[in-house]
C-alpha cells in the first residue's frame, strides 16, 4: 500500500486539522483504506477502527445494514454503502467514515454490474453524506488499489475545501 503514503498522510494532517477521526467499512478492498491510513505514524490520533465486512452477514450483525436492502439491491449499490457509512459512525468513535462495497474480480460481474464497479459512502457527524459508483478497469489488484486511492482522494478533497 505504499503507493497511498502521499494521499493518507495529507489525509491525516487534515483529519488532525478538522478534528475528525475516521472509521472504515470495507468488503472488496478488505481492509485496504485501513491499511492505507495506518501505514502513517500517528495515525491512531486520527483513525479509530476499520470493519472489514466482506460478507452479508457481517454487513448485518456489524453495521446493521438491513437485510431487506441486501435483498432489493444486493450487496454492491449505493443504498447498501449508504447503511455501511452511517452504520460505521454509529458502531465507532469516528466522526467521519467511508464504506466501499464492489467486484474486483476477476468472476462476480453481470451485465448491470460488471466487474470494476464499485460502489463508495462518505459521511461525518456533521451530516455531509455521499455516495458514488465508480467503475475501474484492470485486474483485481488494480480494482483495489484504485478504489482505495479514490476513497482517500475524496476525503481529501471534502476536508480540504472546508480549509
């Protein structure tokens, strides 16, 4: 993970700056934001845990996404990262989550969903929520590493206008 150093070091001067601390809930990029943000000494004045829910079941009983929304939407959508979020902030000390749920392949694609998409939340205790579909290209690794920087960029940028 040591192509993110730049993007998770500026994070955490900004995550310092504003005062936030971060959480994360992550399924197809397994844990790679946490890994990300804690490769940075002193990340722990900024970052409070990761949940790495790679199956439904721990989407459930972990961030108390709801069954019924796995059933109409499955696994990989926006109102799936949505609950992930929201449910990581209320399940830690953070102030501010991401969540990111996709298929990184190679198999698990379809014609709605192919392989590379995947979908992102963002949230603070302030009430700024997003979510976002993105779709990358490469093999699973790329998929991950991609997603990763995507989700650390986006933090970024959001603590950085609020400068």
């Amino acid at each position: 993970m040591t192509t993110h150093i730049t993007s998770s070091t500026r994070l955490g001067k900004l995550l310092l700056a504003h005062q936030h601390v971060l959480t994360t809930a992550e399924s197809c990029t397994g844990g790679g934001v946490a890994t990300a943000v804690t490769d940075i000494a002193g990340s722990s004045a900024w970052f409070d845990r990761a949940f790495v829910t790679y199956s439904n079941e721990a989407k459930i009983e972990m961030l108390g996404v709801k069954e019924s929304t796995l059933d109409t939407w499955g696994a990989v959508s926006e109102p799936i990262v949505e609950e992930m979020v929201l449910g990581a902030l209320q399940h830690s000390n953070a102030t501010m989550a991401v969540s990111i749920s996709g298929i990184a392949g190679p198999a698990g694609g379809s014609v709605e969903k192919p392989v590379g998409t995947v979908c992102f939340g963002f949230a603070d205790s302030a009430g700024w929520l997003m979510v976002s579909t993105q779709h990358f290209s490469g093999d699973r690794s790329e998929v991950r590493t991609q997603a990763v920087e995507y989700a650390l960029t986006i933090l970024c940028d959001y603590l950085g206008e609020r400068s």
